[in-house]
C-alpha cells in the first residue's frame, strides 16, 4: 500500500518569494510517479508536475520544480516567484508503474501568498 | 482546459434520490478513475476503469456503482443518497500502460439537502 504526507496544513508566503512545499511517500514498489497538482478556490485539480522514481533530474516546469530525494522518500514542490495567483491548495500524489497507476493523494496543503 | 469534461457542474438534490454523474475522458485515455473528494476525507479513490472494463475498486460505497461506454465515457450512479454524500466528485483520465499524470475534469458538486 502507499502513503502520502503532507505535514502542513498551510503555508504563507510573501509574494516573489520561493515557498517549499513538504511530501514524504511511502511505498514498496520500485518504479513509481510522483505528481503535485494544485487546486484553487474554483475546484478543479490542475496538474502541476510529474516525476517518474527512475529519473535522475528534478523535474521543472516554469516556475515549479520537484526536489525529489529518494533515499528520503521525499518529493518536495519548490515554486519560485510566487504570484497572488498561486494562492491554493496543493496535493502531492504518487502512483506506482504497472497495475492499475492508481493515484493516491496527500491531505493537501494550503498555501497563501501575501502581497 | 484538461480535456476532460464531466457533467453536471452542480447538482442539488434530496435524500434518497438517485444521480448520475458523467464524464468524458481526454481523447485517447484509455483510463478512468473517479475520485471523492470530502473535507473530513480529503480525494478518496472510488474506481477506476479500463477500456470498458473494471479495473481497481477503492472506497466505493455498495449504493454506488460506475461503469464505461463503448465511447469511453464513464458514469457514476449514486442512489439512496445521503447527507454525507455530498462532496466534489472528480473524474480523471490518464493514457494507458504508461505512469504518466491523470488529468482531472473540473468535478460535480453534488448537495444532498
């Protein structure tokens, strides 16, 4: 079975400034995805970032990068620049290679960016 | 835009009744999940199906049930429907054989009054 942690609950940041956001993973298989997706006030689940178990660089896209360390089990989101719009809640998901790739999902964690 | 169009937006509706939720995956996703989400539960898996077929069953609850069309499309039946129903009911489609993302469409959120 897998686990997702997302140990906070919310974040603040002030706007321009980078924000970590924290996921640990637990899981038994040896090829997996890792994703962060972002969800706004509005409801719908945007998909932010993907990172697959055997890939040796941290993935980035634009603004978000993945710091993936596996022997921590760790797959944290760094977004840099933060903007207003980045006010959010954020999940980390992890699916594993082979089978059904059924996403399990992290509690969230809320972030809100300052002007 | 995800490509993945789930209908109703909205939907309100009594104890006891009946609904049905439909989705349309992204074109070429073989995949559908259907997902809860709940602000006790957070996104629960519900189940997932494959290419017309059932693929992974999660917390789906007995009164509810899914299914996918030749076409692709999947809709999830809810009946007997109680308070605690009401929750953001997410459909995703991902491509299938391949640990890719799964895009999700924009939910329905259902109101049981």
């Amino acid at each position: 079975a897998q686990k997702i942690t997302q140990t906070q609950p919310g974040m603040f940041v002030q706007e321009k400034e980078a924000v970590t956001l924290d996921c640990t993973y637990d899981t038994s298989d040896q090829s997996y995805g890792l994703f962060w997706y972002k969800q706004p006030s509005s409801g719908e689940m945007i998909f932010l970032i993907y990172q697959g178990s055997y890939d040796e660089q941290n993935a980035t896209e634009g603004r978000y990068s993945l710091n993936f360390q596996k022997a921590r089990k760790s797959a944290n989101l760094v977004i840099s620049a933060s903007q207003l719009g980045d006010s959010a809640m954020y999940f980390c998901a992890m699916s594993p290679s082979g089978g059904s790739y059924i996403p399990t999902f992290g509690r969230g964690t809320s972030l809100i960016v300052h002007p | 835009d995800s490509g993945v169009t789930q209908t109703p937006k909205h939907l309100i509706t009594a104890t006891g009744q009946r609904v049905t939720l439909r989705c349309s995956p992204r074109s070429g996703d073989l995949s559908v999940y259907w997902y809860q989400q709940s602000l006790d539960q957070g996104l629960q898996f519900l189940i997932q199906y494959y290419n017309g077929e059932e693929r992974a069953k999660g917390n789906i609850l007995e009164r509810f049930s899914a299914q996918q069309f030749p076409d692709l499309h999947s809709e999830l039946n809810l009946s007997s429907l109680e308070l605690g129903d009401s929750a953001l009911y997410f459909c995703a489609s991902s491509m299938a054989g391949v640990n890719t993302e799964a895009f999700f469409g924009q939910g329905t959120r259902l109101t049981v009054v």
